[in-house]
C-alpha cells in the first residue's frame, strides 16, 4: 500500500489552492524519511515537502508549475515502482489513474463529505499534538469543518476561549530532546554555504537566495530551536543558543564554509565566526543582530504571539519597506507555518529571554572585531526592527552595502542584489 503525499496542514488550513514550484524527485527514484520531494509556494512563500517516509516515488500527480488544489494528493511512496494503490481517507482502498487537472479537481473535497456516525473522536495529527502538549481532551473541541474532523483551528479557538496556559509561555513549554534540523540541498561540489534564519522565521525564509546558490553549491539550512522543523525547547540566553548552533556545525564536519545569517541568525553568525575562525571562509550578515541595544520589542512580541492571519498580517508588514510585498497570499501561507499553538509559545518564551525589556540581551561588536575573514553586512536604511545605524561601529575593513527603500528583510526585498553581493564575495575567497 503506498503513502499518498499532499501539503496537508501546512496549505489545507488556509489556502485553497498552491503552486508546485519545482519538484526535487522524479517518478521512480528511491527516497529516504526526511527528503525533500517538492516545493510548494503561493506568492513569495515556499513551503517544503518531506517524505515521512522511505521508499520509491511510484507515481507523481501534477507538474511543476501548476496550480493544484489544497487537499490534492501530489504523489506516492512506495514499496517499489508498481506500488500504486492507496487509502483515500475514507477507508476505501482507490487505485491511482493517470494525473490531470480534471482527476484533481474531481476529488470529493472535503465540503462534500458528511461525518460519519461514530463515537471516535476524528482529528487531525496537528490538532491532536496541539491537544496533548496542552492537556486538552478533544471530546470539548467542536469541528468546524464539515467533515466533523477536529483541525488544528478548531484546538487553537478552544485554548484561547478558556484561557490555557499556551497564553502564558513561561508557565509552558516541554523541552524536547533532539539535534536541530539541518536542510541540504544543492550540488556534490563547490564551497558549502551554511545559512541561519532569524527570529520567528525559519529556513525556507532563504528560498530567494538558496534556490540560486544550490546550482553551484551543498548549501545547509538551520533550523533554529523553537523554529520550523527543530525541537521546541527552552533557552536560557544567548549563549546556549550559540552552543546549540555550534554544535549543529560541528555534525557537519566542514573544512570550510561560507556563513550567510539574518537578524538573530546575524548574531549567530557573528558567534560562530568568532569561535570556529579557521572553518568560515566568509560572513554575509544581512540586517544582523547584536550590534547595539535597540529593538523593537513590540514587534518581537506581535509577531511571536500573532494567532490569526490578521495579526500576523501587521506584523509582517513591519518588516518590510514596502507593505505591498506583503500580500493575502504570502500571509496565508507564512500563517500556515505558525498555526501550532505550541510553536507560538516556545517562541515568546525565547523572544522574553533574548529581548527582554525590548533590548538585545547580548552584545556581539567585540567579536565582529575580531573576525579576519571576508566579511559584508548589507542592511536596509529604513529598518524598523534593529537600528541600521549600529553598524556603523563594523570595523572597516568589512565592505558595508546600504540599502535603499529596503527594511529588515534585504532577501526578500532586494534579493537580486543581496545574491549579487553575496556571490561576489564567496567568488573572491
């Protein structure tokens, strides 16, 4: 029986429908837990899709490029490449036709489907980890789908009506155990690039950059602790997440790499140059952290907490210098990434602790000193998370680019010139 693979939570919540933008697998190969078999995005936002598990690619539904409805199934997982049968949700074993437009759209959707009448609580795996993590019983959470089955909004609606302790992060948060998340793409050859996101982003905020460097490069994603796929658990300042980062570099065991980090992971960057000199062949630090003790708390607050696409909606366009970039689309899919009740609360709690009282509880200017590497900060001149002034304390043998009409976000806002700065740089070493 195959493993029939869609976007599920991370498009079924709040989009209708996404576009496949390229596919990382082909019909027939064989795949391991955990790779990337496509990338969805709607707007500006991408999305990954990993397989749950191992096995070969038996049959692959839509082609890059198309726009396919939220709950169509993309592909299967096999035992081998003739196994092409699979459950289709409603216990009834289907055999897999040929993929087209009209076979997707011809799905029963979900509007179409009536609960069944059965005492067993139907809920989906997201709304079932939120339940547990908060004790909540779901026989109290009420469906809103007309399918009867408990989704994760419906578990966030609840918690927030009785007030549960996701509300107050720093009565909540179970550490988990585990490494953190590394995504490799790109070639076998070439310089490997090790990117760190920022706070209450994650890895595939680098989708600009990365899809270009991975023609010529390995490049190595982090996830951050409390971010995208890494384990949730609680910080205790910014030298344990140094530590934690550190050691996520180390298990790669590179002679040499090219560091590229944003905001905190700007920081981070910092940090790890600082103590690992000899494996950074050059820094790009794009708006980084730690340069001096301003910041926006209210936005670290909003955008850690925001629990509706409206609110997230405003936050998002904090960062930015032009709103417009900020669209229904990308805001939909960026909620779509954050409806984890949990994850929310894990990032406050680290957002209280790195910048409590709306200060950057750590001062990284005597490191950026020390750093002999090639080095280029680039940062947007109306930045309104961080004060782009503070890097004029870099000292000056590091090339400086600042950006005009561009916020927190230069990958996002200029991406062909951030890529253009950055591949001249790694072309230099």
């Amino acid at each position: 029986m195959a493993v029939p693979i869609s976007a599920g939570a991370v498009a079924g919540e709040y989009m209708e429908t996404f576009v496949i933008l390229e596919w990382r697998v082909s019909k027939g190969q064989t795949v391991a837990a955990g790779d990337v078999l496509l990338t969805i995005e709607t707007a500006k936002a991408a999305v990954e899709i990993e397989a749950p598990c191992d096995g070969v690619v038996s049959a692959v539904f839509a082609e890059a490029n198309s726009e396919v409805p939220a709950t169509a199934v993309l592909c299967l997982i096999g035992a081998d490449a003739a196994d092409i049968a699979y459950e289709d949700g409603n216990d009834g074993e289907q055999s897999v036709k040929p993929a087209s437009e009209e076979m997707l759209a011809a799905r029963t959707p979900d509007t179409d489907r009536k609960p069944a009448a059965s005492s067993r609580i139907v809920a989906s795996p997201a709304a079932r980890r939120a339940a547990r993590a908060a004790s909540l019983d779901l026989a109290r959470v009420s469906a809103t789908s007309p399918s009867g089955r408990i989704k994760l909004r419906d578990v966030a609606r609840m918690l927030e009506s009785v007030q549960s302790p996701i509300a107050s992060p720093q009565a909540f948060l179970a550490d988990e155990a585990g490494p953190l998340k590394i995504h490799v793409s790109g070639t076998q050859t070439g310089d490997p690039i090790f990117l760190i996101h920022g706070f209450a982003s994650d890895s595939l905020s680098w989708y600009p950059l990365e899809r270009e460097l991975r023609k010529s490069h390995p490049v190595y994603r982090l996830d951050l602790p409390n971010h995208g796929a890494s384990p949730k658990r609680r910080i205790g300042g910014f030298a344990d997440l140094v530590r934690e980062v550190r050691a996520a570099f180390d298990t790669l065991g590179l002679e040499k790499a090219h560091v590229i980090g944003h905001s905190l992971g700007g920081a981070l960057a910092i940090a790890l140059a600082d103590t690992r000199e000899r494996q950074i062949a050059s820094l790009s630090l794009l708006a980084p952290g730690g340069l001096g003790p301003k910041v926006n708390g209210d936005f670290i607050r909003g955008i850690a907490g925001a629990s509706k696409p409206e609110s997230l909606e405003a936050w998002l366009k904090v960062m930015v210098h032009d709103p417009s970039k900020i669209d229904q689309a990308f805001v939909r899919a960026a909620f779509a990434a954050r409806t984890d009740p949990v994850l929310r609360a894990s990032q406050a709690l680290m957002g209280e602790t790195l910048f409590a009282d709306s200060t950057q509880g750590f001062d990284l200017k005597a490191a950026l000193h020390r750093i002999v590497c090639p080095t280029r900060i680039i940062w947007g001149r109306n930045d309104a998370v961080l004060e782009w002034r503070d890097v004029l304390r870099a000292p000056g043998r590091m090339g400086l680019h600042l950006l005009e009409d561009v916020g927190h976000v230069p990958q996002m806002e200029a991406s062909e010139l951030v890529l253009e700065i950055i591949t001249a740089l790694i072309r230099s070493v």
